[in-house]
C-alpha cells in the first residue's frame, strides 16, 4: 500500500465487524417471500440476489457508506502513522498539529474544527432519512 499514499488511508478502513453485521442482519430480515417469487420467475440464487436483493437494499447502502464516511473521516492513530508527509494527513491529524508543547492556537483549532464539522453535517444531512431506514431496517424479521 505505501506509506504516504491515499489508498495505504483509505483501503485499510474499508473492511469493518460492524458493517459486516449490518449486511448480515439485513440480509437475515430479508422477506422470504420475495425471494421464492423469483425463483418461480425463472431466476436461480444469484439472480435473487443482484436483481432483487441488491436494488431493495439502497437504504442500507447509503447508511454504511455514511458510517464509513464519518468514521474514516474521524480517524486519527492510523493516517498519523501512515501519512508522513503534511500534504496526505486527514482534518484530525492536522488539527493536532496546531498544539505543540509550547503553544496552542486556540483560535486556529476552533476555527478548523468547525470547518471540519462542516463536510460531516452535509453527508449527514443528506443522507439522514437514509440512514436512520437503513438502520432501522436491519433488525426487522420479514
């Protein structure tokens, strides 16, 4: 991956446990029901799957791509070992570079804090109804 390079940010924090769980939970909550009708139609298993299953599940796409997103955004121990040079650090490595131990900018650390909370509450705000559906719907039993 590399050192100082977006993928060695970016591909490690794909993979999640709880992601995982959201797409199992989902997929357990599925109706049945919708499934043995495509079977009837004529489709096998994976047909199910990427005609019927993967469309109805938009709303749990965009509630794990918005928790991939706040998460990979709030994340500060691996992008500061990785990222070693100023121009690949993330908002929250380089929001620490503004305390050292012989000062602190408050007034620049506030000010970058809000502009950092600014991308996070648009992704959020967005994708709210989505979220929450998504959310809410992996723990339905259909």
């Amino acid at each position: 991956m590399g050192v100082d390079s977006y993928r060695g940010l970016i591909i490690p924090g794909l993979p999640s446990g709880f992601t995982c769980f959201l797409f199992r939970q989902y997929i357990l909550g599925f109706p049945k029901k919708l499934e043995e009708e495509t079977r009837v139609d004529g489709l096998g298993y994976w047909g199910a799957y990427w005609r019927v299953v993967i469309p109805n599940s938009l709303t749990l796409f965009a509630a794990i791509a918005t928790i991939t997103f706040i998460n990979g955004w709030n994340t500060f121990l691996w992008p500061l070992a990785i990222g070693q040079d100023p121009s690949t650090w993330t908002v929250r490595v380089t929001l620490s570079s503004y305390m050292t131990n012989q000062t602190v900018d408050f007034h620049l650390i506030f000010m970058a804090t809000i502009i950092s909370v600014l991308p996070l509450v648009s992704v959020f705000l967005f994708l709210q109804r989505r979220l929450v559906r998504g959310i809410a719907r992996t723990g339905i039993k259909g």
